[in-house]
C-alpha cells in the first residue's frame, strides 16, 4: 500500500470532478423525468423501482469488482456505460423506453463513487485517517458544479440534454484521472489465501457492521425526501426550476467536516456523532415541511453537511475499521446498496403514495420520523 503527494492528488482530483458530474445529473433527474411526461406522484415510484435496481447493480458490481484484477477497469467500464445510458435516456420520448432506460441507468450509475472508496480504502495506506481530507475535495466538486450550474443555468430539468452534458463532461475527466491511480489493488500480506464466496464475504461481517447499516439506512430513508422530493418541492410548490443554488449549499460545511474527520473520529464516539447527525435529519425534514418562503429552505441546506456527511463519515470509518480490505469492495457496495439504494427506493414509494392523495408538507412530516427509529436503535444497539 502507498501513500505518496501524488497519488493522493490524483486521488483529490477524481474525487472532484466524480462529484462534479453527481452534481450534475442527481438534483435534476426527478426534473428531468417530470418533462418527459411523469407526475410527481409517478416520479416518485419510477425513482423507487430505479433506486431498487441500484440495489442489485451495487451488490453485484461490488462482489465482481473484489474479483476483478482491475479496479480502475471495472470503475471505468461503469462510467462509460452510466454516460451511454443517460444518453439514451435523455434522447427518448417513449413512455415504456424512459422506464426500461431509467431502471438500467440505475443499476450502473451509483456504483463508481462506492467503488472509488473501496479503491481508495485497498491502494493507501492508513485510509480512515486520510479519507476525510482527500473526501472533501468531492465536496468542492459538488459545490463548484453545482455553483456553476447556478450561475450559467447550463444544466436544467427541462432540457435533458444539458443534464447529459453537463454529466458526460465530468464523468470523462473522471475516468482519465482513473489511469493516474495507484494500480495494485491489495498489499500482497492482506489477500485472503484463497477466494471466498458471496455468501461467505457477507458472513465474515461482524455484527457492528450490520447495526451500523441499519442506523445509515434509516438516516437515508429520511434523506429521500431531500434526493428524491426537494426539487419537485420547489418546482411545483414554489415554481421554481433553477434549483443548483439550494443543492450548492449543502456542500458548503462538509469541506471543513471532512478535514477534520480525522479528528472527530478520535474525540468522539460513533453514537455520538450519529446522533447529532440524526437530529440534523429531524431539524431537516421539519423545516421541508412547515417552510412557506424560501429562506428556511437556503438556511436548512447548512445542516446537509451533518444530515448526509456525518453519516457517510461514520458508516466509512465503521466498514474501514471493522471489514477485511479483501472484502472492502463489497461491504462498501452493501452499504450503498441498503444504505443508499434501499433507502432511496423505500423513500421513493412511500412519497409517492403520500403524494397521491397528500401534499408536500404530509410528505415530510412523515419523513422525519425515521430518524427518531434510528437514534432508538443507536441508544440500545451501538455499544462502542
């Protein structure tokens, strides 16, 4: 394992511009699909059945990755196929072809930022101590894109191809930063002597592992609302397209989060740390649902950096500490599978038959209960 200047800025570099495509695709997909014809209420169930694909795409793109002899091969063959998809998505105009192109999309493109952590955590040395620091340069990306966005309205829901481009771009500087990764994938004296299966990696899981799953997914339940719910909030309640400005924000406080991630980890407990993030959760979707201006809704998006960070922060530091580096890939694919997609496809339904009969503000009432359910399970689970 190696820990050189420059691989670490290569490492900075494609963490930036991987955000910056995010930045690009992920605030404006529900926009996106809402003019090629969906409903709010359909958006949330076609964004549900996506976030369920993912979840199979992640588990099975992270158990092939830990037996690839080509971690940067598997990440930029992802890539490549992520952009070809969003491609054939944003040309179409058939109701069954957006649903068949937006499932498979799901199932490729949420894969590359878990797989770059897993490379990051196998190829450098020490990682839970230097992943903060090298983490946020993701979050300048995202806030770079994200501002730029803001300023030159280049990306918008309404023109599909923007959302192409402005991905495409990114993407492709993200795969050419790839080549300039460290190429071993393991030090020679951590692989495992022989290959284990599926089911025996998910077994080697300590029990930590899974309450900590729990705890991430509940945090990401609630967080659905703001991924899949925020921008059509503002679209159809405040009737407001140009959203990059509100999702510019939340990155804003994670950059001095993941610098001094090294030392949060150190002075205080995992609970802990959920905890306060979990209350950001609450304070969050609160403020969703009784906002009747814009200004709590700028304000809030500070709190993203506790209610989205904090939780990464923990769950990473929890599988770097707890999982054999062998098996890092796919601990880190399950976490973004439940933790995430799971999460993303369970919010997805819910909100969409609440949306069916209900409005915004039911929405996120209801939203903000799952982090109540997860601190209960953080109290008595968590021991440390």
């Amino acid at each position: 394992m190696i820990n050189s200047k420059g691989h670490l800025l290569s490492f900075s570099a494609t963490y930036f511009f991987i955000y910056a495509a995010v930045a690009s695709l992920f605030p404006f997909f529900p926009l996106l699909l809402q003019n090629k014809g969906f409903n709010p209420s359909q958006v949330g169930f076609l964004m549900g059945s996506y976030d369920l694909v993912s979840i199979a795409g992640l588990l099975t793109i992270g158990f092939l990755y830990d037996r690839n002899k080509s971690p940067r091969r598997t990440i930029i063959s992802v890539g490549l196929i992520s952009t070809t998809l969003l491609f054939l998505l944003a040309s179409s105009y058939s109701s069954l072809w957006l649903i068949i192109f937006t499932l498979i999309l799901g199932f490729f493109v949420k894969s590359p930022t878990s797989l770059l952590d897993a490379m990051y955590g196998q190829t450098m040395k020490n990682p839970q101590e230097t992943y903060g620091k090298i983490r946020l340069s993701g979050s300048l990306g995202f806030f770079a894109s994200a501002l730029l966005i803001k300023m030159t309205h280049w990306v918008q829901g309404s023109r599909p191809f923007s959302v192409f481009s402005g991905y495409s771009i990114s993407m492709i500087i993200t795969l050419i930063l790839l080549l300039l990764l460290p190429s071993e994938k393991l030090d020679k004296t951590e692989k495992p002597a022989t290959e284990i299966s599926f089911l025996q990696s998910i077994r080697s899981f300590p029990a930590i592992f899974w309450i900590g799953l729990v705890i991430a997914f509940l945090s990401s339940l609630s967080l659905s609302g703001h991924y899949t719910f925020f921008s059509l909030l503002l679209k159809n309640k405040f009737h407001l397209e140009d959203v990059s400005g509100f999702w510019a924000i939340g990155p804003i406080l994670e950059i001095p989060l993941f610098f001094f991630s090294g030392y949060l980890i150190r002075k205080f407990k995992l609970r802990t740390l959920w905890i306060v993030c979990l209350l950001a959760g609450i304070s969050r979707m609160q403020v969703y649902s009784l906002a009747g201006t814009l200004l709590p809704l700028y304000l809030v998006q500070l709190l993203h950096s506790l209610s989205f960070g904090l939780n990464h922060l923990c769950m990473i530091n929890l599988i770097g500490r707890k999982t054999h580096p062998a098996s890092r890939g796919l601990a880190m694919s399950i976490y973004t599978a439940i933790g995430m997609g799971l999460s993303m496809f369970t919010g997805g339904i819910i909100g969409g038959f609440i949306l069916r009969t209900g409005e915004f503000t039911q929405l996120f009432q209801i939203f903000s209960i799952f982090p109540l359910v997860a601190i209960a399970v953080t109290l008595i689970f968590l021991k440390e």
